[in-house]
C-alpha cells in the first residue's frame, strides 16, 4: 500500500490509538504515541489480516 492510498473501509479494523504527542521539530523525538506530520487526535486503525508492525490506517478525514 502507499503512503497516502484511500483504505477500503471493510479493510479497516479495529481503533489502536490516536496520536498524543508532536515529535521535536530539532530532533523529531516523541514520547509514546507521536507524529511528525499528523496533528494530536488523529486516530489509527490496524488493518484486517495484516500485522500493525508493517501497516496502519490513519483518519484523515471523512
């Protein structure tokens, strides 16, 4: 899948989290559950038949 490829909803599992933190603009360091380029709130979702260490899906909108 790409980076930014639309995810088939029947595809999309269950909700794992949401991004809490802002990794540093100087060192791109976070704590726990952080993003370099999706705001605080943003959910994410594991994908069916598919392990959380290689893919995700994010909500980026409707």
């Amino acid at each position: 899948m790409k980076e930014d490829e639309a995810i088939d909803p029947r595809k999309i599992g269950k909700y794992i989290g949401k991004v809490e933190s802002i990794a540093d603009d100087d060192t791109g360091q976070y704590k726990g559950n952080g993003s370099n380029i999706y705001p605080v709130g943003t959910k994410y979702y594991k994908l069916n038949n598919q392990s959380s260490d290689s893919a995700i899906a994010v909500e980026i909108g409707n």
